[in-house]
C-alpha cells in the first residue's frame, strides 16, 4: 500500500498514522474487522469497530482507485502522450474524480464539434486565441479561410468550440465548479414532460399511475439547497425521476460559474483586443452552458446521492444493529402463534432448542369463531408441551389473538409476548426455511420463525435477508452494493458481540463468525453431526478446511458450555490461555477458582504480568471478561401492554397520551407501534421538548418503549402524528 494512501486513510479516519499502517497490515493478513477490533487492541492502539470499520471501506476505495490509474496510465500509454510529470501527477492522485478530470482530454471520445474543427486545421487559432495575446486579430481569423473553411465566421467559430471543449477539460475549472454547484446549487424539480399518469388506456392502470404520481407533486417547481438538503428527500425526488414522474436538475448563478471560469482561465492576464475578448467570453459561455453544466450537474447530483445513500445506510445500519442485539428470552418451551382470521391462527410448539414439536390450527376469530375449541386446542397444547412462554405475531389479527388469550385461563407463570412479524413471510418463503422445514407449508414456517425470534432474535433474523426487516429508509433506492456491505458488516458484528454456542448454532449464524463464513459454517455443522458436540475449541482444527488462520479469526467469538476448559465457554482467545494460567499462579489459586472471582481477579497486579508482546489493555480485557465470563451484552427482555381505548384509527383523539414500541427509526423521525395497524410517526421536531435534536437516534432507540401523545390524525391517508412524551424505562 503506497504511503500516500497510508496517509490519506489516516486521515479520513481520524487516526495516527502507525495506527492506520497496524491496521492496514492486520487487514491484508485476512484479519476481520471484529477479531481485530477485540484482540488487537495492542498492535493498532485500541481502534474500535467503527474505526477499523472506517479503514477498511478506504482502503477498498484506493484498491478500486489504483485499478482505474492502471487502465488510465495504459491508455495514455498507448497513445504515447504519457510524459512523466503526467504520470506522477496520476500516481498521486487521491480523487477519483480529480482522476477522471486528468484523464478527459487523453479518452477516447467520438467526434464532437471540436474535433471537427481540428480536422479543418483550426486548432493554431484556436491556440493564439487562448494566448490572448493575437496581432492584427482580424487579419489572423481570416488566415484561416480556405476549401474547409468557407468564411471568418466559421473559423472563428470553429475556434470557439475547440476553445470550449478545452475549458471543460481543465481539471482545475472542473474542481472549482463542482466545489460551487454542491456547496450554491438548489436542487429542483419540474414534471417530466412525458410524465406517466395518463399514458394508459387502462383506467385502474392509469389510476394507479396518478396516485403514484401524486406521490411527488410536493417537489414540482420548487427548488432547495443541495447542500442542506434531507437524504429521504434527495432520495425520494431521485426515484421520482427514475420512475419518470419527475425530471430534476441543479439551478445555479450562470454569473458566477462564468466569472470562475473566467478567473482561472486567464489568470491575471489582460486581453488588449476587445474583439478577442468577446471571441473567449463567448466560448466560456459555450463551454459553461453547452458542457460543464450537464456534466458537473450529473456529477454534484450523484455526489449528493453518494452522501444521502451513506446517511441512509448509516441509519439502517444502526437500526438493524438494535433489532439484531434486541433482547433474547432466551431457552424456553415456547407456544408461538402467527395470527390470522379467515385462515385462522397457525400455533406451533417447541422445545427449549427452537425444535417444533407440533403444529395446529385455531380458529378463534370471525368468521369461524370457534373459540371455545380454540381454547381446548391451547390448553392440551401447554399442558402436553410443558410451554413456558408464547408469542404471537404483530401482524393481521395480532391485537385480537393477544385479547382472546387474555381471557384464557393459562397456567401460572406463563407470559405473552407480542413478537415483530416482519421478514416471517419472507423467510418462511426461502430457501433456508425449505431446508429447515421441507415436510411443512410456509404458514407452520412463519410461526417457528415468529417463536424462535422471542427466544433469540440474533439466531433467527440471520436468516431473513437485512432489507426484509422493516427498519430501512429508501433501503431500495440507495447503492446496493453499499448496503449489503454494510448489513454483512453489522450482522457479523452483532453475532460476534455477542459470541456463539458452537455446539448448538445454526449453519447460518455460525457463517457471521469471524473467520468463518458460509463453506465452513456447513463443514462445521457437518462435523458436529458426525461425531456429536464439540467438547473444546481445539477440536474445531479437525474440521473440514479449517486450517490455522480461520481457527485465529474465529476461536474467540466460539462457546462451548459446559468444556473441560472453562475457557472455552469464555471471550478469552485460546492464544491468551497461557496469560491467564500466569494470572491463577500469581494469585497462587486453580484457574477455575479465578473465573467469576472478581474481588480475587481485582486483586492480581496486572502490571508484574506485562510483557512485549502482552501490555496493559490485553491484560484488562481479559480480567474484565473472567470476572463475567460468557455475558450476554444483551439486555433483558421487557413486555409493554398497549392501551385497552385504542383498537383501531378511529378511536384516537388529538391529546390522547399511549404507550408504545419503537418500530423504525429514519433521519426525519422515529415510527411507533401502539397495538393498532397503523404506526405513527414521531417527528424529529417533535422529539426534543424545545431543544434542537439532530438525529433522532440521538434520544431514541429500536424496540425502545415510550410514551407519546397524538397530536394529529389523518383518517384518509392513514397517518398519525405523534409527540414524545416519555422514555419507559
């Protein structure tokens, strides 16, 4: 890696430079990002995920980088125009667009106004010109006339294009320019000229195409700043025109785009001639109108996408992080209903694993209404599967099931939980669900799913596909292959926070472990059917291509409960177990007298234990983690009750004070679930009781309970208004 990018990378991340260096070396080794964030903390000075996070995505940028100066240095190569203060100045290069403003005048291009110019031997003229400095002006335009070139105007002409063609070329200009349309420009928004809505012969089509269209009349002939500009806006107005409703652009002061020009092209220098002057006013006006405007406003507009799909992933990133860490109930016998009423209430049973010991159907609801069937079904269900717990779906008929069970005589100690139903149906549909369940239909599926994810949410929702969950804002209109990255990212994240049972996780969870992924995770599940549980981590090297450095990578994060090494149902890294033999002999006790003895670990003088390769922060992690060794970073799992006045959209009244659960979270707001269809929207303004918030996540969370206030009901348009009143804590 060349030290330029060392540097730059240090920077962008806001590191020292030996960090950035530690950091980069870890990562070209095939370290993770959560390996190194918890067991190097020495090498690279405790960088935290976000950080080596930070890192990483640079350093794949320049390797994106380095691959295009490649392509660029052959091309100009080839066309044997590459002198050595071009190639060093492409070498140095940190901008990939500053990239593409050095290589415009050396691509190949089809043949434009200018070209044609040259070819009709313009381009001495249009050299002069460009001098400002041109004797007898008018005698020199007029040199030029000949068999191509039929009269002084279209030489002059002619020379303006060549002259414009070469601004737009000039790197500089193109920086200056695009510095100003992303930091001056008002973004704006008109109806395509052939904007869809009427063109079908279909009446319900046409229809559907004007309520699509209405969707975006809130941007038509308005402009704002780019610059401060909302992402879901940005983003909402950006579908608009690609769904062609919409067509937008970027309004600026022509004024002042062509005093830059004029600036930086001529540099203090005078032009003595007036009739010169207008010649290159006239071909900065050219230039500027003809083709810097389309292709800077092409690019401020994507560079102000590119800002909007990071915010937008940010936050659906960190949504999905709280949904991912929500609290598990953990291993209980579990009775999980996914409710519905015309198909009726699909229930399944399972054991204290996520193992479905039964399925059956209820019918509690119109408009069958076999309650009292329904009960016995339930009763012999609890009874003969000793059920600890149940959880029934939020989704069509949820409400009305958490009533009905509310008058069911259940035995003592058995609570109801109202489980998120979003991504059941899509993982019930999947592949993953058919290897599961290949005897079973997609409704028994969604209803193991709904149970096992009020057991351990992590464990399930790996399964469902991130985009399917319900917490994302324009998740489909930002760059794809960013996002998925970036959920990858979080989800490996989350599971590796957390650590994983080896003998008992799902193919699909382990494939998250650091080090691991999708191959080894199925060797490993292979592995662990053929010659049953894993009794220490040193047993995972006899899986299937799970060599030395995947073992490095992933050990740490792994649990086995109940292992002869107690370790090993710890966050302490088989390479750190000599440490913590060196700690028990200090305190002069069995290593199994040292776990969970915070007052005796307390008492161990860290520093007589440090040594060059182990220092202080190495040696806190691990006392940290053997006085709680294998803790849960989860919090415990808490059941809101939603208000008995409310059932439906028209039993709201404006002042109405309820309790609900935070559903999403986007950059304009947080959405409430308070136990009807509908969730309503807490506005930004509407969260911070007379401070400025700038981020909701700022004083909100996912799954969070609060107290909100209805401020507004929109009955026609299905919309709820709401002010936050109260975390519940």
């Amino acid at each position: 890696m060349k030290e330029i990018y060392i540097k730059e990378i240090a920077a962008r991340a806001e590191v020292a430079l030996w960090q950035a260096q530690h950091c980069i070396e870890l990562l070209e080794e095939g370290a993770t990002v959560p390996f190194i964030s918890r067991y190097r903390k020495e090498r690279t000075g405790s960088l935290d995920e976000i950080k080596v996070g930070t890192i990483k995505f640079e350093l794949a940028r320049f390797k994106e980088l380095d691959v295009r100066k490649e392509g660029i240095l052959k091309s100009i190569r080839e066309q044997d125009k590459l002198s050595a203060e071009l190639e060093e100045q492409i070498e140095n290069c940190l901008d990939s667009r500053i990239l593409e403003d050095i290589y415009l005048p050396y691509k190949p291009k089809r043949r434009t106004k200018a070209s044609i110019a040259i070819e009709k031997g313009l381009e001495p003229l249009a050299d002069r010109m460009m001098s400002l400095n041109v004797p007898s002006f008018e005698r020199t335009v007029h040199s030029f006339v000949n068999k191509e070139v039929a009269n002084d105007e279209e030489a002059l002409e002619g020379a303006r294009n060549i002259i414009a063609e070469r601004i737009s070329q000039i790197s500089l200009i193109r920086q200056e320019l695009r510095k100003y349309y992303s930091q001056h420009g008002r973004f704006q928004a008109k109806a395509a000229r052939n904007a869809r809505g009427n063109e079908s012969d279909n009446e319900d089509i046409r229809k559907e195409q004007e309520v699509q269209a209405a969707k975006y009349a809130s941007f038509i002939n308005k402009s704002e700043d780019l610059r401060r500009m909302p992402a879901h806006r940005l983003l909402a107005a950006l579908r608009g025109a690609e769904e062609g409703f919409l067509s937008v652009g970027i309004d600026i002061d022509e004024d002042t785009v062509h005093r830059i020009i004029s600036k930086l092209l001529y540099n203090e220098q005078k032009c003595s001639c007036y009739a010169l002057y207008q010649q290159m006013e006239e071909a900065i006006s050219n230039s500027a109108r003809r083709l810097l405007h389309p292709s800077i406003e092409n690019e401020a507009l994507a560079m102000a996408k590119e800002k909007a799909d990071l915010d937008s992933i940010q936050i659906f990133g960190e949504n999905l992080r709280q949904l991912l860490l929500a609290p598990p109930l953990g291993q209980k016998r579990t009775l999980a209903i996914d409710p519905g009423f015309r198909t009726g209430c699909k229930v399944v049973c399972l054991d204290e694993q996520g193992a479905l010991l039964h399925n059956d159907t209820i019918y509690p609801h119109p408009p069958q209404n076999e309650k009292i069937m329904a009960m016995k079904k339930l009763s012999n269900m609890i009874e003969s599967y000793r059920i600890q717990i149940i959880a029934i779906g939020n989704g069509t008929a949820g409400r009305e099931t958490e009533a009905f069970l509310k008058k069911f005589a259940m035995p003592e100690g058995i609570k109801v939980y109202s489980v998120s139903e979003d991504g059941a149906s899509i993982y019930s549909a999947s592949a993953v669900a058919r290897e599961e369940f290949p005897e079973y239909d997609v409704t028994v599926r969604g209803a193991v799913s709904i149970g096992r994810r009020l057991m351990d949410p992590l464990a399930e929702l790996v399964k469902i596909d991130p985009k399917s969950l319900g917490v994302g804002q324009y998740q489909h209109d930002v760059n794809q292959t960013l996002l998925k990255e970036k959920l990858n990212e979080v989800v490996m994240s989350a599971v590796n926070s957390v650590g994983v049972n080896l003998n008992t996780a799902s193919k699909h969870l382990l494939s998250y472990v650091s080090g691991i992924g999708e191959s080894l995770a199925q060797n490993i599940v292979d592995y662990r059917n053929e010659n049953g549980a894993f009794r220490s981590r040193n047993e995972l090297l006899k899986v299937k291509r799970l060599g030395a450095k995947a073992f490095e990578q992933a050990a740490g994060f792994l649990r086995i409960p109940g292992a002869a090494n107690p370790l090993d149902n710890s966050a302490v890294h088989p390479e750190q177990y000599g440490i913590v033999a060196r700690m028990a002999a200090s305190a002069n006790i069995a290593l199994d007298a040292l776990i969970g003895n915070k007052q005796l670990i307390d008492s161990i003088d860290l520093n007589a234990l440090t040594t060059p390769d182990t220092g202080m922060i190495t040696l806190k992690d691990i006392a940290n983690e053997l006085a709680k060794p294998g803790r849960d970073p989860r919090e415990s799992i808490k059941i809101l009750e939603f208000s008995n006045e409310v059932q439906t959209i028209d039993d709201l009244r404006i002042g109405m004070e309820l309790p609900g659960i935070i559903t999403n979270i986007t950059a304009f707001g947080a959405f409430v679930d308070f136990g009807i269809k509908e969730n309503g929207l807490i506005h930004i303004s509407q969260m911070g009781k007379g401070q400025r918030v700038n981020s909701p996540q700022e004083v909100v969370k996912l799954h969070q309970h609060v107290q909100v206030k209805v401020i507004d009901v929109d009955t026609a348009r299905r919309r709820i208004a709401l002010r936050l009143e109260s975390i519940i804590h």
